[in-house]
C-alpha cells in the first residue's frame, strides 16, 4: 500500500468543485503537452493543458485536442489551424517541439458547452489571442443576432 506519512489535510485547502469556468478570456499557458493514441487507434492527438494564471479562476486547468495525425484530412486541417493561432498568440512560429510552447502566456477563450456522449456541461476552448487582449471582446447588444434583425427601410 501507498503510504501517506507526512500528509496533513489541516495544512492544505479542499479541493473545490470543478464546475466549468464561465464564459470569458483568460490568461493562461500552457504547462504540459504530450501526443496520445486516438480512441479507435487509428491515430494521435496533441493533448495540451492549459493553466489559468490570474483572476478568480487562477490555477484551473483546461484541456485542447489536436488531431495532429489522424487519417482525415479535414481533422488535421482545424489541428494545424488551432496550433497555428496558439503558435501566433505566443509569438512561437516554428516550434520544433511541444515544450517551446510551455510556460508563455496567451489568453485563451473559453465557452461551456454541452458534451454529446454525457450531458454533462464542459469547458472547450474557442479561441487564442496575444496576452494584452484579455478584455472581452465586444458582443452585439439584444437577443436577436445582428444578421436576423429586420433593416429599417
């Protein structure tokens, strides 16, 4: 059995609940990446964690999949385009390897959606952006989105 001598519960906050973060742009880096077999084997992904480094969430954790060797096309394509904007946000070009983009902040864009294999709400990230374009970018005011709205004549 592992031991846990020397553990002192007293000495160390409770976890708290992992309810996705909300809505917004954080800053964050990346601190830790590692290429994993897809479910059904047939190929790898870049799995990338993702550290919030301020605010009320600072600490969180985040995740992103790159379908970087995958026999679709199509995947591999939205891979190469989402490390390419983690690429520009960091300022990193030509990365000969994963660890070149760790531990240099970048503001990430996070949205809570619905996962389709539980129900269960999540967080995915949406968007990278240069640390200094933290403020929310701004959205369009009313329920209706601005291509339904009907033009006054």
């Amino acid at each position: 059995m592992p031991t846990l001598s020397g553990f002192d519960a007293t000495q160390v906050d409770p976890l708290s609940s992992f309810e996705p973060l909300p809505n917004g742009r954080y800053v964050a880096a990346i601190t830790s990446s590692e290429f994993k077999p897809t479910k059904n084997g047939n190929g790898q992904y870049l799995e990338l964690t993702f550290e919030v480094l301020e605010g009320d969430h600072k600490g969180r954790k985040l995740w992103a999949r790159l379908n970087l060797k995958n026999p679709s096309a199509e995947a591999v394509r939205i891979a190469e385009q989402e490390l390419s904007a983690i690429c520009h946000a960091t300022g990193v070009m030509r990365p000969g390897d994963s660890l070149e983009l760790h531990d240099l902040p970048l503001v990430i864009d996070v949205r809570v959606v619905k996962r389709n294999d539980t129900g269960e709400m999540t967080n995915e990230i949406k968007g990278y952006d240069k640390r200094g374009h933290e403020e929310q970018r701004p959205q369009a005011t009313g329920s209706t989105p601005p291509w339904s709205r009907s033009q006054a004549v």
